[in-house]
C-alpha cells in the first residue's frame, strides 16, 4: 500500500491507494537572519508619500537626531534626510532631491548592536553560549533599562509595539481562525516562550544584579524589534540594528535588490566600516525615502515580521506541506531519490494566488503517491532516470491519486475557517476598518482564495486524467511499438 501525507500549518491528511529547529514553523537555512522593518501599520500609498509641513518630531525624536549629530552621524547644517512624522509613524524624509542609488544614510559600524557588541559588553561572556538573536534581546532589555546607556536615545524611539501578529491579543487572533498564519504565530510565541524560561535560568536568575526585570512580554518585545528592524545580507553581518537607517519604510511601488544597502569602508586608507543606505529610486524633497522589504514575501510573512499586508494578489500564498510516510513500506528508496534531487522526508512548496505550482512540487507528489505496480521505478537501475519520469504523469492511478488527496486536503482546510470569502470582502467594502482587523480579514481570503486555486487546478487534472500519456505509452513510443494512432503494434515471424 503507497500512502500519501499531505500536511500543512491546518491540516493533516492520510489517504491510501493499492497503487501511494530554531522556529516552529517552516524555517529556512537562515530563519534568524531578519530583513529589514516597519514598526508601523502598512505600507503607503504614493498619494501618502509627501509629509505635512506642520508634523513635527517629538522630542525624543528631536533628541535621537541631536544623539546622530553629536556622534558624527549627519550633518546639522545638510542632511539628505531626517526622522520625520510620516502615516506609518517615523520615517525618513528627504530633504533635498536625492537621486537613484545615492547613499542617504552612512552609519558606523561602531553604533550598530549586532552579535560582536553583545561579545564586547559587561554580559558578553554570560552570552557567549547563547543564539545570537537570543544574546542580541538580552542586551537590547539591558540596555533599555540603563539610564547611561550609549544607545539610550535610540531605545527611546522604538516602538512599544506593532501590528506584528505576535502582539495580537486573544480577540484578535481568533479572526485568523483557520489560517495558517494563527498555527504559525502561535508556534512563533511559544518558541519565544521556551527560549525565555531557558534564559532566565541559565542566566537572567543567576545573574539579577546585571538585569532588570524582564518578563516574557519583554523578550517578545525585543523579539518583534530584531525581527522588524534588523538588516541581513551583509558582509560579515547576520544579525544587526542600525539606528535610522531602520527608520525607513515600505513600499512596493519601488525596486528591490541587495545593493540598496552594504557595509564598506569609510575611504582608501581608513579602516573604519560603515552601513550604506541607498535610494532604489529618485525621492524628492519632502517625500519619504523609501525600499522595498522583500518582493518574495507573502501577505502572512508581511503581517508577521512587520505588521502590515498588501493587496496585491500575488501577496497571498499558501504553504502545502508534503510528507514521506516512515510506514511508507518504500520510505528508504523514496527518500534517498528525494535527497538526490534537493528534498527531503518532507517538502514545503508555496503556492502563491495566480501562480502557477512551484518547481518540484508535481515530481515530489507523484513520487510520494508511487507504489503498486509502479514501484518498479524505485528499482535502483531506475535511480539516476526516476526524477525525471516523475516529471512527467506516472500512471492513471499515481496520478489520480495525486488530485484526489489535493481536493481533499482544500475541502478540509476550508471547513476551518469561520468565515467565507464573500463574508471577507464584505467587511473590506465598509472603508475605515482597523489595521489588525484588516490584516486578518486580507489574510483569511487571501488563504482561502489560494485553496479554491488549488482545488481548480487538480479538479481540471482530473478530468484530464484520460487523456494524459502516461510512463508506460511513452515507453512504448521510445521502443516504436506504438503507431501513429496510438495502437499497438504487433510483428509476426514469416
């Protein structure tokens, strides 16, 4: 019997046929080297990007620009841009024309809180055995505490908190009911959770005349901050907060590439590094200077790190996660053809609205679904070939199998939700909605809309399935013992 596991963040799926780390939620190499930031609502509008006149800074915004200033930071007399009052909250705000690729922002290495600062504090040998992200929020928690500390008026401008889903209360996280987003925020929090308690015995107890008192609602505040604002891709650099230059915002409306920012020297013979920020696109004077986060994000990723959505439909994305049975009774063949080709005992494929199906994602089924009498192909003669006959459709069975399991894992995942699409877009029409409302209420359609998309594909499949060619036609052809028509043919001796 070959089985085939379908499994995603809200759902589970087990159906047979006679033919079969660091977060917790799916992570990636590098799920803690954190992008870029927006500690505030959602993205603008161009109609929103030029700042009102009379919006002027707080005092400790005033205060963290004469902080920049006096350590050489920016100019007073000529800055290119400043912190200013903007719609998603703080900002930078050109203040002259700046052109594409100019550099706005240069900080110094020396003021950005990374790993290495952590090493070279007062706790940096309490921290040494700690994950980076872990040791950076110790020290940030710290830091905030400390009345002389040096990066006390940066502390002051961050936010208490932000849209991020791991700040939502109760209420509102049961308007995600349903989605995969709920199961990965709460994972997300209980992972925050766990690494606390692990902490706080092996070193904030130990340890209570170095630290204040730190809840767990600390440490996800420190959390939401490393995973809002800090920057990665750089040389050197994985894990790192640069005072104003996470200042600046979202906007889809711009390009994205990696040279919007980099650590280099200062001159031909200085050897101090510096954090380069630059424009993606032409800014005039009065407008936000803006970047793009990451274009490969989904609305859920969005609304997880940053605490905003878009409405733009390829945003909305769905994480089908593919498993290979260990009662599989060709788990060993299986994963071993699976490792050859870049996956393993399980595969995670997103599956974005109006896209077509990842790369990998058919093979990966089909080779989960095989079994019967089309075990044969997992025969080691077959080993360096399979990959690619699993390209293309197997058998009628493998492959029928494959649309019944995916339509049946749609329809499970959709009773989740409490709510329909109709229901959704209805309470997007009312115009001003609040901001967590709105993301849960994009966020649920968005899932759902993706699931429909899904189900469509394999529905259309499987009224295909009789006139697909499958392994065995193909195998005829190569060996010219198929005719024109498609019938066999037969030689008789003489």
């Amino acid at each position: 019997m070959a089985s085939i596991f379908l499994l995603s963040q809200s759902f589970t799926l087990s159906s047979s046929s006679s033919s079969s780390n660091a977060f917790p939620f799916r992570p990636t190499p590098s799920s803690l080297i954190l992008n870029k930031r927006n500690p505030f609502v959602k993205p603008i509008s161009p109609l929103k990007s030029l700042i009102s006149s009379d919006s002027s800074p707080s005092p400790s915004t005033q205060n963290f620009w004469q902080w920049l200033c006096d350590k050489g930071v920016v100019s007073s007399t000529s800055p290119l841009a400043k912190p200013g009052i903007v719609p998603e909250g703080l900002g930078l705000v050109a203040q002259r024309n700046i052109s594409q690729n100019e550099v706005v922002v240069q900080v110094p290495k020396k003021l950005c809180i990374n790993p290495d600062t952590v090493s070279s504090s007062d706790i940096g040998k309490l921290c040494s055995g700690l994950k980076p992200w872990v040791s950076v929020a110790l020290f940030l928690l710290r830091e905030k505490a400390r009345e002389d500390s040096t990066w006390g008026c940066y502390f002051d401008i961050l936010p208490q908190t932000t849209n991020s889903t791991i700040y939502w209360s109760e209420e509102e996280l049961s308007e995600l009911q349903g989605t995969q987003l709920l199961s990965t925020t709460m994972g997300v929090k209980d992972y925050v959770q766990s690494e606390f308690s692990n902490v706080k015995e092996e070193v904030i107890l130990p340890h209570s005349h170095l630290f204040p008192s730190i809840t767990v609602n600390d440490f996800l505040w420190a959390f939401g901050i490393l995973r809002s604002r800090a920057f990665s891709r750089l040389r050197g650099e994985n894990l790192v907060l640069i005072p104003l230059a996470d200042l600046i915002n979202h906007s889809s409306n711009v390009p994205t590439n990696d040279s919007q920012w980099e650590i280099k020297g200062t001159g031909l013979f200085s050897r101090e590094l510096v954090f380069a920020l630059r424009t993606p696109a032409p800014v005039k004077a009065g407008e936000q200077v803006l970047i793009q986060y990451d274009d490969k994000k989904s609305n859920a990723e969005l609304a997880l790190d940053y605490g905003f959505v878009e409405s733009r439909s390829d945003r909305d994305a769905y994480t089908l996660t593919l498993e290979i049975s260990e009662t599989d009774p060709f788990f060993g063949d299986k994963l071993d053809i699976a490792e050859s080709n870049g996956f393993g005992e399980n595969a995670y494929f997103d599956i974005f609205l109006g896209c077509s199906l990842p790369e990998g994602m058919l093979p990966y089924l089909r080779l989960v679904a095989l079994g019967g009498t089309d075990a044969f192909l997992l025969e080691s003669i077959f080993r360096n070939s399979v990959w690619g006959h699993l390209e293309l459709p197997v058998s009628r069975a493998n492959e029928e199998l494959i649309c019944r399991s995916l339509r049946n894992a749609c329809k499970s995942a959709l009773s989740g939700y409490h709510t329909t699409i109709e229901e959704d877009e209805k309470a997007m029409e009312g115009g001003s909605i609040d901001p967590r409302l709105e993301i849960a209420v994009r966020i649920r359609a968005g899932e759902k809309k993706v699931l429909h998309q899904i189900d469509r594909i394999f529905r259309e499949r499987e009224m295909e399935l009789d006139g697909l060619e499958y392994y065995q036609e193909r195998r005829l052809k190569q060996l010219g013992l198929v005719g024109d028509q498609g019938e066999i043919i037969f030689w008789e001796s003489n």
